[in-house]
C-alpha cells in the first residue's frame, strides 16, 4: 500500500478512537455516572485498531459439537473472514497460529479452495484435506474466482471460511478456550479468544 493508503488508514483509527472516547464522555455528562469503564474503552479501541491493521474483520467464527470418545466436543472451527479494504491478501502467505493451556501449533495453507455449493459448511469435502498442521478455504463471495484460480482476496466484498480442525488433544468441550490468531500478508496480526459455550446444538457460536 502507498503513503496515502497509510495515511488514510492511520486516519481512521484515530477517529474511531475520539468517537469512543467522545462517546464515553457523553454518557458521563449526560448520566452522571460512566458506564464504561477504561478498561472496556481501551479493550474496544484495541479491538478496532487491530481490526483495521490487519486489513481483516473477522465477522463469525461457529464450531461444531461431536461426539468424541463418549463426550460432546468441537474439533471443527469455521473463521468467516472478510477484508477491511480492497487490498491483495496472499492466502499462500498467511498462518493461523492455535494455542490452547497447554498446547501451540501453527496451520498453514494447504492450496485446497472450493466453495460451498450445495454443502453446508461443515458437511463439506474440504475437511478432508485437512491435516494437523494445514487450514482450507470455502470462498463464500468471490466474484472474480481470485481465491480458487490465485489463492487470494483482492475486493473488499470478498468473503471465506478458513476451516480450522483441532488435533484429538485439543477439541474443546464447555468452558475451554483456544486463542485463534491470523497472520495475513500484508497487514498485522488479528488475535481473538474463543470459549466453548454449552452444547445446546451442534453448531455453535464462538465469535461474532
């Protein structure tokens, strides 16, 4: 990106940061009492901040709820990816690190994209080709195929699940936490904290 694609972006965050401060000094003039605190201010902005660096939102992230040796645990994680900005992001060059109390692994791309057609998202083939140290990819918008024919997202409007399948010794049941964090190329890294929740059906929410 050039010096004004820099500018711009260092821009924004600056002004999403003085819209939250401005909206937490408006709640304590107009309440008289602060009902967010600094820490919940500075979380926010960090939030955002990473989110823009990284030319990546992260929109949802579900799992799914199976019954492994006797006991419901989620083994399948979906990432549903979209960028910020128009901006090339080489899915060749981007790792998913995994870290959970007691263990820390690194996927990379296998080169296996295939959308989803007539498949739901976790009933579809590409878990398949999935190892212990490989993501894929289900490109769900991608008008120009730039995600199946170059392994990239280059439009702003393009969108994906990153298909995450945890080793036997780290699916999650109630209560556990993973830390999930993308590295893409270009941009910063995006780190999110997932907890699983109860299994109240088999495709839960983890992120949103």
């Amino acid at each position: 990106m050039n010096n004004h694609g820099n500018l711009g972006l260092l821009t924004v965050i600056l002004l999403i940061t003085f819209v939250l401060i401005g909206a937490v000094s408006a709640s304590v003039i107009m309440n008289k009492t602060t009902s967010v605190s600094n820490t919940d201010l500075n979380r926010l902005t960090n939030e955002i901040v990473d989110e823009i660096t990284s030319y990546l939102q992260i929109k949802t992230i579900v799992g799914q709820y199976q019954t492994i040796q006797g006991n419901q645990r989620i083994q399948k994680i979906a990432v549903m990816i979209k960028p910020l900005i128009s901006q090339t992001i080489d899915l060749t060059h981007m790792i998913i690190e995994v870290s959970t109390k007691e263990q820390f692994f690194v996927l990379y791309f296998n080169g296996n994209v295939s959308p989803l057609g007539s498949y739901t998202v976790f009933d579809h083939p590409l878990w398949g080709t999935l190892t212990q140290d490989t993501y894929s990819v289900i490109p769900i918008l991608d008008d120009d195929s730039s995600m199946v024919t170059y392994h990239s997202i280059n439009k702003n409007t393009d969108s994906a699940f990153l298909l995450v399948q945890l080793p036997d010794a780290c699916t999650m049941q109630k209560g556990d936490v993973v830390q999930i964090t993308l590295q893409p190329s270009p941009g910063a890294e995006r780190t999110v904290v997932l907890e699983a929740p109860l299994p109240i059906s088999h495709v839960v929410t983890l992120y949103e």
